[in-house]
C-alpha cells in the first residue's frame, strides 16, 4: 500500500515538473483579429474592411481609443500628430514560429511598414501578418495601440508595459529621423543599427553613447541635430530595461529579412531590365528583316497634268485659305468673348473648389 502511495506521489511530482515546463503561452497560428479606429463612421469601417479583404463579422473585431493611443504617445510626440481621434485600423494574423513579421499600409502618411516591424519586435510581437489602413491618409499612430490589443487579445496575456512605450517611443523617433533626413530606409537602419549596441551602452555616459550614435549615423552619411540625438540616447536607456538579447536576436533576424527583401527587388528590377532587352532585341530583329518603314520622300505621281488642272487647283486652294482664315477670326473672337465671361464668374467658381478642398477627406490628416 505505501509502495502504492508512494507510486501515485512520484506520479503526480512529475505531471507538475511537466506542466512547469509547459510554455505558459501557445497561440494557435491562423487566430486573427481587426482592431477599429473608434472614430470611424459605418461606412468608413466597410471601407477599411474592403482593405483588408474581409467581410465585417468574419473576425473577432476590437476597438481602439484616442485616450488609449494617448498611454503611449503622449509626451514623446506632438498632440498635433496624435490628434483627438483615432483612425487608423488593423488587421493581424499570427503566423507559424520563425515565419517572421510582414506588414502593409494603406493611406498610412507617417508611420511605414518597416517602422511598425522594428517597432512591433520590440514590443515582442513576432510571427505574425499585419495590415494597417484607414479610410483616408492619417498619419497611422493608433494602429501600433491597435495592434497591442489585438496581441494580447489573441494570446490572452499583456505584453511588458516598458516593451511598449519603448517600441511606441520608437515609432515617434524613426518616423521624426525619417522627416529630418528625407529617407525613411536610412532611419531603420539606423535606429535598428543602434539597438544592435544596446548589451553594450549601459556603462556608457551620455557623451560615450552619443559619439556612438554619430558614428552609427555617419556611416549611412547623414550629420544628425542635437534634439534628435537627445531622444536617441532616451530611447536607448528605455530599451536598456529590456530582454536586450531577445530584442538583439529579434532585431539581427529583422534585419536579414530586410537585407533579403532588398536584395530580391534588386533582383526582380534586374531580371525586368534583362527582359525589356531581350524583346527589343527581337523587335529590331524582326525589323531589319521585314522593314520597319520608310523615311524616304513618297515620290512624285507619274501622270501628266494639264495647265488646266493646275490653275484649277490653285484658285481651289486659295479658296480654302481664305475661308480657313475666316473661320479662324472667328473663332478667335467667340474665344475671346467666352474668356470675358469666365473672368466674370470665376471667383464663386473659386471660392467653391476651394471650400471642397478644405473640408475633402482626401487630406493628409495628422490623426491616429
């Protein structure tokens, strides 16, 4: 019977070692979920969902506040660009393990789809597929709160606080270095470049790392001004309380995918050119061969024509002058008299497309 006991305790110790070793967190690939701007109208919202390929009610949907975008980004980034509504929508899919991250945008102005990868890895958001819309150009702030929430939705745990005002004070700092540098690819790099020192800067001062972020900066040829420096320095001791092994991993890995992914575009514009050549080869084959016609004078007609004929056809050409001419005067004069008249009713004309263009959801609004 105690040997029985004693089975049954062993038994049950090793089921609790197990379950300890059990990852606490195991998200299905597939699960999905779209995350709404609150400020959307009904059909704005059909609008995104026609973006994104869905019918509204197929996903689990979720929503997103300007107050909540404000947790985030208030402080590190101009209420001007937060704005008081929130617009900007997802759609994720988490992916397999290792699958990496892919991201597209659609009327998104300030934030790009590199930015939300460097961003999103370092939340600690991976393996997953993300579209960020909106129905009309914002500048795309709300969607990385979008996307925290749809994360954690999905897996039913809260990604770290510190992880994600880091990555949503890094979104600010690349899209800023970005504006100021006239070059969005340059900006990733460099923000990623400097993550990639993050295991070193902790016994750095101020000065130490600023020097670093120069060099850094000078390799890719750009001088960059003290404020952005001062909020580099400031995102790198926000992810200096962070897993920076995890985060340097994930970023290394980030970085050879985009390696790639320039890599085959160079690839593809080279193949295109190489067919471009090809077939204008051909063509010029062809057209040496059968003839790709003539610039020669099409020679004089062979029949005699009489003195008659000739005087004929010049009193009929003359005819034809004089009438285009009048015509023409006339023209003219009706062109004139039409050109009065716009001058006249122009300035309501005006006043109109000008109020259309004030108020048209085709702007460029500066918007979460």
């Amino acid at each position: 019977m105690r040997r029985f006991q004693k089975l049954i305790s062993l038994v049950l110790a090793l089921c609790m070692l197990t379950a300890l070793a059990v990852p606490a967190l195991a998200v299905d690939a597939g699960e999905e979920r779209v995350v709404i701007g609150a400020d959307l109208t009904s059909d704005q919202i059909l609008t995104v969902y026609a973006q994104f390929g869905l019918l509204r009610g197929s996903v689990t949907e979720l929503t997103v506040t300007n107050a909540e975008e404000r947790t985030y980004l208030e402080g590190i980034v101009s209420d001007s660009v937060i704005g008081t509504r929130s617009i900007s929508c997802v759609y994720i899919k988490i992916l397999e393990e290792d699958a990496g991250l892919t991201v597209t945008t659609n009327n998104i102005s300030w934030c790009t789809e590199d930015m939300y990868r460097s961003a999103m890895t370092t939340a600690g958001i991976y393996d997953a597929e993300v579209m960020v819309g909106a129905p009309y150009s914002v500048s795309g702030t709300a969607a990385l709160t979008g996307i925290y929430k749809a994360y954690e939705d999905i897996t039913g745990e809260e990604l770290e606080e510190e992880a994600k005002s880091a990555a949503a004070d890094e979104l600010v700092v690349t899209a800023e270095l970005a504006d100021e540098l006239e070059d969005e690819e340059a900006a990733v790099a460099i923000v990623n470049d400097v993550k990639m020192i993050v295991d070193e800067t902790e016994d750095m001062t101020d000065e130490e790392l600023q020097e670093e972020i120069e060099t850094i900066a000078d390799e890719y040829g750009y001088t960059l001004d003290q404020d952005l420096l001062d909020k580099i320095i400031e995102l790198v001791r926000s992810l200096e309380q962070l897993d920076v092994s995890q985060l340097q991993e994930k970023v290394q890995a980030l970085q050879e995918t985009l390696a790639t992914a320039e890599e085959y575009a160079q690839e593809a514009l080279t193949f295109g050119q190489k067919i471009v050549q090809f077939f204008q080869k051909i063509i010029d084959a062809f057209t040496s061969i059968f003839g790709g016609g003539s610039d020669e004078e099409e020679p004089e007609p062979t029949e005699a024509v009489t003195d008659t004929e000739e005087t004929e056809a010049e009193t009929e050409a003359e005819a034809e002058t004089e009438a285009d001419a009048v015509t023409e005067a006339e023209t003219e004069t009706e062109t004139e008299t039409e050109a009065e008249t716009e001058e006249q009713e122009s300035p309501a004309e005006a006043e109109t497309v000008t109020e259309e263009t004030s108020t048209g959801d085709n702007e460029t609004e500066l918007v979460g």
